[in-house]
C-alpha cells in the first residue's frame, strides 16, 4: 500500500556553497521546512534580497523505507527552479515555484542516502514571474514528501497531479459523474473499486471494474452552493490485484453548475450569485511564503469573516491546503498562473507547463470556477503578435483540458478596451486604480458602464482596486497619503459604485493582506505593499475592513472607525461608524447624539471636540467604543514622513489661489506657462523604449495612462519614478521647480 513519509524535519542549509555536496557540512544551518531564505531581507526594501542559488541536504535511510516500492520525492513548492539529487547524481530539474512537482528517486537509492534539493531564484528569461510588485521568495517554502508506492499505482508522473479526476454535471435533480484513473504499470486483472461517499461518510455507490474510466450517477444530490452551502462529496479510487488492495487514492469533489452572464453576472446552480471578495498573497510577515496551516486557516477565518463569496488567488498557485479550505468553506476561486507584468518570447514552454500543472492539480476543487491566463501582461503594449498566440495557446489549452470550467485574464487598466488581447478569454476583469494610481475615485463606475456598453456580450469585473494605508491619520484625507481614513474613504467611494452593477462579474480588492514586495520603499514602511484591508502580520484590521463587513456579511455587528486616531485639532470632528444595523445612535461622554440610518451601511457624526471624549456606538445590544482628545497641534506622530525622501509634503510651499508641487499634474498642464515648464522634465520622466513609443513606470503610454498620470500630484509623481525608473532631482532642484510653480496662477475649476 502506498505510504507517506513527511521529510520536513532538519535539513542542512546553505546560500553560501558553490557546488552540490557529497556530504553534510556540519558548518551549514539547520533548518525545518517549510522555510524561505528571504523571510527577512525579502520584506525591507531597497530590493536587495539575495535571488540566487541555495542548498538543502537531508540523509535518508532506506532502512526507514517501506521495502521493494518505488520512492518519490514530492516536492510541493520549491521557488522558483530546482535541481534534485541523489547521492550525488542528477535526477530532475523543474522550472516553476508555486506547484507540486515528483521525481522517482528509486533507481539512484543506496542504503544511506544524501538527498540534494538546488533551488534557484536568480533573474532569468525563462521561468515567470520576473517582473511583478511582490518578493519571489526563495526556498523549500512547503511541504517535502517521500511517497512509497508498489510497481503498479495511481500515476504520480503527470504534472504532478493526485491521479484521479472527477467531472461532475448537473442534470435536473441528479449529477452525471465520470471518474478517471490513471495508472503507473498496470497488470491485466487488475481492478478497480471506486468508492463515492458523500460528506457525512455514507456509501452513495461503489462499482469495481476493470476499467480506468468510470461514468455513474448521484440522484437527489447535494449541490456545492458556495458559502451558503459548499457540500463535498468524496471518492476513493482502490486498485485490486488478485483480490488484494495494493493502492488507493481520495479526492473530494462537489456538484455545481455555473455560468457567467454579461447582464447578470455569477449564477450558481441556476441563481444570481454576486462574486465580491479579495485576493490573497500567500506571504507573512517574518515568515516569507513558508506558511504552517494555521496561517491559512486564519487566512481564511478572516476572508469569511468580512463576508466574502470569492477570492482571487494571485500571482500563482496556492498551497492544496488553501484550496481545500475554499472547497470547505464555499468560496469561488479564481485560479492562475504567474504570467504577469512582461511578456518573455524566451518563456512560452513555462506558461504552458505551468498552466498543465495548476489545471491537472486542481482539477477536482469544485471551489475553482476560472483559469486566469495573465496579469497586467500588456505593460509594454497589447498588440505583440507572440504575446496574443501565447495567450491563445494557453486559452486553447485550458478549454482542451478542462471543459468544465471559463477561462479570464486580469488586464491593466491602459490595455485599450479595443485591444486583441481582450477578446482572447471567455471573460475579463480589469485592474483599475482610479482615486490612488491617478485618477479620481470617481472614474471607476463609470469606466465599467462605458466597456459594458462597447462590449455588451463581454463578461466585465473588477480583478484589482484598492490604495495603501498604515497607521498614519488625517480628518482631511487625500489621494496618496497612506492614511487609513483615505483607505476608508476609497474603499468606501469603490464600494458603492462597483457592487450596485450586477453586469459585474466579479470584484476582487487588491489585496486582503499586507504582503512584501521589496522593491518598494513608501509608506514610511518599506518592503511591502500596504494596500490591505487587514496588515501583514494578520494583528489589525483596518478600518476599510468593515466597511465590507457592513456590506457583505450577515454577523451583527457595529464598528467605530478611527480607533488609532486620537488627537484631534478641529473643534468639530467627523466620526464615521460601520455597521450592517439598520440604525446606529452614537453617544459623546453617555450624551447621545443622535441615532442615524444609512443604507449603504456608512453612517457619520459630527461630533464637539471638547477635552477627551468617550465614545460609544450602540444598536440594538451591539455597541463598540473609542476615545477622541482635543490638543492644539496637529500631532506629527500621524502625519507621513517618507523614509529617505528629499521633501515631504508639508515642507513644500504654497501660495494661495498659486500652483505648488502639491497640485496634481492635470491642473499644472491646463496652464499654457505649466505645460511649458513641465515640458522638459516630463521627457526625463517618461524615455522612450526601444520600439521608440514613450513609457513611464513600465506602462506605454496612451490617452488611458495619460488621464491617470493627470491625478497624481507632481511631487508624488517625481517619488515614484525615482523608486521605479532611478529618476532623482535633488532638494534645491524640486525647491527651484516649485518656486516656479508658486508664480503661476492656478487654473479655475
């Protein structure tokens, strides 16, 4: 029978050895698994961390072994290419870090045995991701198996899949079910026994056959449907050999049918099912990608949490672990592989392999719903003939090996909604930051309703939106001040524009969590990404967390925003609470001052600000309290400084009814004297690449880009191509530019 023989525990370590050992350096470390080397440089900035290549050595004796089997090395996450060997002899090398992959290690065993796992995250042009905003972490980040198995078994060779595939199809009240089994070395009059039990462990029906291939029906079943009811059911493949059970394999499935409609967006077994949710980095802080599974459980506790239907699971594959949970707890999952940010001509055969393997691995997650073929992809343009036929080849593919489930793409907010690429998949979803990246929050609704209109038989979501906040505090937020009240208020704007439009069929916010990306250095919190509704260390839930609780989510509840901004200078002070009550009254000191109703879940309070004031939001027998304080000075301790930055700001001066480098971009280039000044610097900013089209921070440019870019202020502007393109003007130079804007007049609204 088969067995598995867990190979987590102490391996040698080392990012310093030039060449494969023959032994173990007792001067390496010691490490468990799962583990990543760059759990800490990965996560502050500056994008220094070490990609190259490390060791792992293990000693195996086959004395501990199951005897005459064969031995598969099973490695689940090994980023991002890795080299196995084998008492010193090459046994496979595997580009791709996100997915489980096998070698028969058998034919190379010895009585005592040194095991050698190369894994390798340096640049190449070969093995995606290469560009993207988050840390490829190196390292063994997941589980390492040793599976022992007899000559004849359920395969372990195919794109490292559990051998067996279940397809279920509704048919009235009844599900259609086929099962298929693949086997390594099979024998004539061998059998084999399939077992379906449903979800509390009674036989539905067992057939054994001497047939790899299996059709059968569940009458009366139980649908999977989602959050409000995800039902699995269970099938155990055994294979029989003279009577005698010498392998067998489990999968779970459930029983669902979907479609995606342009008008009414998700219907799940026949009813309107709206799809808002999140997507997830799998990454935590001080740990990397080397998660346990508490730390998917607590992943998932807090997704369900706000009230979400669906996740997008970005860049790549997840852990099988993160998907069963989905399967468990009814959330539709958008599934994909990490062919993002810049197309590489070099690394087609890896977006094929790596796409076989997240469909042959997943198949039989009834969680998963779409194949995403590529994010942000047409950075540099969505008209190259190689990227369009790759992106064909991988749509094609995805329907040949999976038609049971739609095909999408998320695309960049600049890829023109004329573009080639968007006609590719079945369905398509759009990454739009208007309100943080430029652009005014107000520009999101209306984009949707434009692109439903151009294309009203195009499937349109939202796979990205959303803006960075850390504990940095303002009554008077604005577009890119990191602050959790302009989060709130985005998330807040986002909210009611994108969830009224049943047309979409999805919305996903960028991101769920905090996670590293050590290029950037912003915030004030360098090496991460800020833009999650909860932090990286899973400790705290921003306040723009429950605004989608309020929306989403069916626990009672009542949530007093601003809890970590206490001093305030104003006289009157808005207070915003959350809440999915219909009313919510507010008390100051035990004074009640009033009791309101917001149907869309946001209620406000102008509130005396007066010494300290004790808080209490109250409905019904929910209540939740903070404190406010007056002081005279706007406490510094709230405001932004950015680590390393020339000018902050507030440093910056301003002349009345003047331009500053605080104005945003649009209003300077409405002015015939801003547009003559800018000139220059803006041909610094944005160089062409070598086709000879303009750029600016990887994207080319187009009237789309060039309306974003209009929202940002030039200051922030300057701040991010310096971080992005190694732009710089020093402080006497952004003084001098702004001494000149201060003596233009500002353009009238």
């Amino acid at each position: 029978m088969r067995t598995i023989i867990n190979l987590n525990a102490k391996w040698a370590f080392s990012k310093l050895a030039t060449a494969v050992p023959t032994e173990i350096d007792k001067k390496w470390d010691f490490v468990n698994l799962p583990h990543s080397w760059n759990a800490i440089d990965g996560q502050d900035g500056d994008s220094d961390y070490y990609r190259g290549t490390a060791y792992y050595a293990k000693k195996l004796s086959k004395l501990d072994l199951p005897q005459n089997q064969r031995y598969y090395l099973e490695i689940r996450g090994a980023n991002s290419s890795a080299d196995v060997y084998v008492n010193g002899k090459h046994a496979a090398h595997h580009d791709g870090g996100y997915s489980t992959w096998r070698v028969d290690i058998t034919d190379l065993t010895e009585q005592e045995n040194l095991l050698v796992i190369a894994v390798d995250n340096a640049a190449n042009d070969k093995v995606y991701p290469q560009v993207a905003d988050f840390t490829f972490y190196g390292g063994l980040y997941r589980d390492v198996n040793l599976i022992c198995v007899p000559e004849s078994h359920f395969d372990l060779d195919h794109f490292g899949g559990p051998g067996i595939a279940v397809t279920p199809v509704v048919d009235g009240k009844n599900a259609n079910v086929v099962i298929e089994t693949w086997i390594t070395n099979s024998k004539l009059g061998q059998t084999v026994r399939y077992t379906i039990y449903d979800q509390e462990e009674n036989v539905v029906s067992t057939h054994e056959v001497n047939d790899t291939k299996l059709s059968t029906v569940i009458e009366n079943v139980h649908l999977w449907h989602g959050r409000k009811d995800p039902y699995l059911y269970c099938v155990e493949a055994e294979l029989i050999e003279n009577g005698e059970v010498i392998d067998s394999v489990c999968t779970r499935f459930g029983c669902r049918s979907f479609r995606i409609d342009p008008e009414n967006g998700f219907i799940l077994n026949g009813e309107e099912y709206p799809l808002r949710g999140v997507s997830r980095h799998q990454d935590r802080w001080g740990l990397g990608n080397a998660l346990l599974p508490e730390h998917h459980e607590e992943d998932m506790d807090l997704i369900c949490e706000v009230g979400c239907t669906t996740i997008r699971l970005a860049h790549y594959q997840h852990d099988q672990y993160f998907y069963d949970l989905c399967d468990e707890r009814g959330l539709v999952i958008w599934a994909e592989i990490p062919y993002i940010s810049q197309h590489m001509p070099t690394a087609r055969e890896n977006t094929i392999s790596q796409m076989k393997e997240l469909i042959v691995q997943n198949y039989n997650h009834p969680s998963i719903v779409v194949w995403g073929l590529s994010n942000e992809i047409s950075m540099k343009g969505d008209r190259d003939p190689d990227l369009l036929e790759n992106h064909n080849i991988l749509n094609d593919l995805c329907h040949e090996m999976d038609k049971t489930r739609l095909t999408t793409i998320a695309a960049v907010s600049p890829c023109p909604i004329d573009s080639p690429y968007i006609q590719i998949p079945d369905v398509v979803s759009y990454n739009h930051y208007f309100g943080w990246y430029g652009g005014e929050t107000s520009m999101n609704g209306p984009w949707f309703d434009n692109f439903h209109k151009t294309h009203p038989n195009i499937p349109i979501g939202c796979s990205e939106y959303g803006c960075e906040a850390l504990n940095w505090h303002t009554s008077d937020p604005k577009q890119g001040d990191y602050t959790e009240e302009y989060q709130a208020y985005y998330h807040e704007e986002l909210i009611k524009q994108l969830f009224p439009r049943k047309f979409m069929w999805a919305t996903h916010v960028w991101n769920m969590f905090d996670f590293g990306a050590d290029t950037r250095n912003e915030g004030g919190e360098n090496g991460q990404n800020h833009k999650g509704l909860v932090t990286f260390d899973r400790k705290y839930k921003k306040d723009s967390f429950y605004a989608y609780k309020a929306w989403l989510s069916d626990e009672p509840f009542v949530h007093l925003c601003g809890k970590r901004y206490i001093d305030r200078v104003e006289d009157v002070t808005k207070v915003t609470v959350y809440s999915n009550q219909k009313t919510v009254e507010l008390f100051a000191n035990g004074k009640s001052l009033g009791v309101k109703e917001a149907p869309d879940h946001f209620f406000y309070f102008d509130v005396p600000n007066v010494g300290d004031t004790h808080l209490v939001a109250v409905s019904g027998d929910l209540k939740d309290e903070s404190c406010i304080r007056k002081v005279d000075v706007f406490n510094e301790d709230y405001r932004l400084k950015e680590k390393n930055a020339i000018l902050n700001w507030f440093d910056i001066t301003e002349v009345e009814g003047h331009l500053s480098l605080n104005d945003k971009m649009s209003d300077i280039l409405a002015t015939l004297q801003g547009k003559m000044l800018l000139g220059g610097m803006l041909m610094k900013l944005m160089p062409k690449n070598k086709k000879g089209n303009v750029e600016a921070m990887g994207f080319e440019m187009n009237d789309s880009m060039m309306s974003m870019l209009g929202g940002f202020t030039i200051l922030r502007l300057i701040g991010m191509a310096g971080g992005m393109l190694g732009f710089s003007m020093s402080k006497e130079e952004l003084l001098d530019l702004n001494a000149k804007l201060n003596k233009i007049k500002r353009p009238k609204k």
